[in-house]
C-alpha cells in the first residue's frame, strides 16, 4: 500500500494530506462535494462566514451518514474513514479561525 501527499482545497485554503494511493479519487472527490455544499448553502442561505457554512455542510454530511449506518447501508469502514477526515479538516479550519 503505497502513500501519497496530496493537497486538498477546501473553502479557499489548502490541506495537505498523506492518504493511501487507492483512496486519492475518494478524498478528491470528497473535496469537490464539501465546496459544492459549501457554495450551495453561501447561496441558498446567503452564508457569508465560511466557517458558518463549514458547520452546516458537516451537519448535513453527518446526518446523512447516521441515516446510511441506521439504515444499514453501505461500507461502515469507508463511511467512518470519511467522515473522520471531514472532522479533521474541519477542527484545522476552526483553530485557524480562533
């Protein structure tokens, strides 16, 4: 299993990350969803604060994760796997913010 340093931008700043070479379109993929959910709530919502939206993508993430482990769905590993790293970009943005 080989690693791989990739930078993944989310909301405007950089996160370097050190992922398994597998898990590279996931993560990127993951990047790509977190900042549509983003611009979707700056405009639904008329989110101005960055971490205000942060915090509601990661609601919705997290619910709709509890409503796949509830309902039995998919890889439980996979979903923890990616909601620990949604919680981990997440506490960066919010301790670079304080």
């Amino acid at each position: 299993m080989s690693t791989l340093k990739v930078k993944i931008n989310i909301a405007g700043r950089q996160y370097p990350l050190n992922i398994n070479a597998e898990e590279e379109e996931a993560v990127r993929n993951a990047g790509k969803e977190i900042n549509n959910l983003i611009q979707e709530f700056e405009d639904r919502y008329a989110v101005t604060d960055k971490q205000d939206a942060i915090s509601m993508v990661a609601l919705q993430m997290a619910s709709k994760y509890n409503l796949l482990k509830k309902s039995g769905s998919g890889n439980e590993v996979q979903m923890n796997e990616k909601l620990d790293q949604l919680i981990d970009l997440i506490d960066r943005e919010l301790e670079e913010n304080k």
